[in-house]
C-alpha cells in the first residue's frame, strides 16, 4: 500500500480534521436493533419481518438527521449502517444527502459481529465480502468506515491480537480510498480498565509509527479510566481524529468523563438517541435532539 493511493475527499477531511463537533453513531445493526428500537418507544409487536424493523429503524434515523440541529455545526460526521447506506432520504441517498444536505460526513459501520471471546478479548467475526461493501461504499460517496471489537481484560495477548486484527483490515480499509475508525473497545465494567487502557494504548501507538508516511487512521476508543491516557494517540500525525464511545455510560456520565478528554470528541449512539420517542410530535422530538446535541458538543469541544 502506497500512500499517493488512498484519495479521500478534502472538504470531509477538513470537516473532520478541524470541525467542532462530534460524529452521531447511527450504526446500530442486527440483534442490537430491537433493543434500540424499544428504547425509542416502538415494542416488537409493531413488525413482524425484519424488513418491517429496519425500515422503521431507517424512518428513526432519517427523522434524526433532517431534524434542525442535526447539521455540520456541531455533527460533523455520522456513522451507518449498510441497510442506512442503501436507504433514501426524500429520494436522496443516505450518505449524499447526509454531507450536500446537512454538511455532515458519511461513515460505514463494516465489521460483521464479534467472535467468541478467547484471551480477554472478542476479535471481529471474518468479513469474506468486505472487498464488495468497500467498492459499494466508495460508489455511495462514503468517506470512511468503522469496525468494533472488545477489550474485556488487561490481557496482553488478546490486546495485540485485537490491534493487529484492526490494523490488518485498516490497511485494506485505506486502499480503497477510505479512512478506517479504528474500535477496539474497552469494556466500562471490567476491574482491570486502566491497565487495559494503558496496554492498549502502546499497542497502538506502536502500530501507528509503522504505517507508512502520509497515511492518517481515526480511532474510537472508551473514555479512559486516567484523563487523557490517549493524549500521545491525540497528537500522532498519522491521527485524524480520536472519537470516544459512550460504552454504557449514561450520557450525563459520559458527557462529564469526555469533557475531561484533550481533543477526544464524542462519537456515541444510545446516549445520543436517549430520549427521543416515536410518540413525540417533532416540536418535542426536535427540541430534545437539540438539546441533546448540545450537551455533547459541549463536552467534545471542552477539551
């Protein structure tokens, strides 16, 4: 892989390199969709197909990205998934209208799932078809991509298998153009978080140094236990960014932790939809998002 390769668009960049803002997770996906569904006030007995759950999924999402405060101003960027992708907005698709309606940067959630767990950590179950949905994502004007695993012990093998396994695909990632968000998360509950943050954190860093000149990667990593932990990820020239997840945390929790974060910015998906229901009419519904919003920018920009 050679850096002149990997050709991405300026304005997007610039949006995420230098916008204030946070990138909304829109990206939740399979088994995780009931459950955020529910949470938005629409129970099971409302479809019986699972074409019938993702398209009402899809009008959630929508209704949240034409809302008035969902633009570049403060979301800089948003994250989908596939189905979203391959969905319209008023006709438009989603990640076009998303950057030449509202000015906010397209992203695609890519992994498939999580592996068993072996060795403190979950490694990304294998994507046979990454290769399709990369070419399909650059057809869709997609700028980057984002792909989870989990930390679940300060366990030095798994730790350097979960980064490898990142940084592998990353690299296929950046070849077609795009710019990989790195996940490999870090689980809120464990009693070993710090050392687990601290192992990670070399890890990558280490990673990092051997990319090749030219080349920038993004990373969605847990708040950290210590304050800025990941400030030497923060200033790696080969960073565009260091977005944080909300984990679990609540978002007032998630909001105060981040805010504490040098130029980490949020990146959250249930804590940004906290509140938001079906029921609202869109005065209510819009006013809650804008508050929402709000609170996490915020925090984004407070460090």
């Amino acid at each position: 892989m050679q850096a002149e390769k990997v050709k991405t668009d300026p304005a997007m960049a610039e949006q995420i390199r230098s916008g204030d803002g946070f990138i909304a997770a829109l990206d939740q996906s399979g088994g995780s969709t009931p459950k955020a569904l529910k949470l938005y006030g629409i129970e099971e007995d409302a479809y019986s197909s699972e074409e019938e759950m993702f398209q009402l999924m899809h009008d959630m999402r929508a209704r949240i990205i034409k809302s008035p405060a969902f633009n570049g101003e403060k979301v800089i960027g948003a994250i989908l998934f596939e189905r979203t992708m391959d969905g319209e907005i008023d006709g438009v698709p989603t990640a076009e209208y998303l950057w030449k309606e509202t000015q906010v940067v397209p992203f695609l959630k890519v992994d498939k799932g999580l592996d068993e767990a072996e060795d403190g950590v979950k490694l990304m179950k294998p994507m046979p078809e990454i290769d399709a949905l990369l070419a399909k994502a650059v057809s869709k004007g997609i700028f980057g991509t984002k792909m989870r695993s989990v930390v679940d012990a300060a366990n030095p093998v798994g730790i350097k298998k979960i980064v490898e396994q990142q940084f592998e695909v990353g690299k296929k990632i950046l070849s077609y153009g795009l710019i990989p968000i790195i996940e490999p998360e870090v689980t809120i509950s464990i009693a070993d978080k710090a050392e687990a943050e601290t192992l990670l954190r070399d890890e990558i860093l280490a990673h990092l140094d051997a990319l090749p000149e030219g080349i920038e990667v993004m990373l969605k990593l847990t708040i950290p236990e210590v304050d800025n932990q990941y400030k030497a990820l923060v200033d790696h020239p080969k960073v565009m960014k260091v977005v944080a997840l909300s984990g679990g945390y609540s978002r007032e929790e998630a909001n105060d932790r981040l805010s504490r974060q040098t130029g980490m910015i949020a990146s959250f998906s249930r804590a940004l939809t906290e509140g938001l229901s079906a029921q609202q009419s869109d005065a209510e519904f819009d006013a809650t998002l804008a508050a929402t919003i709000e609170g996490i920018y915020k925090a984004s920009v407070a460090g």
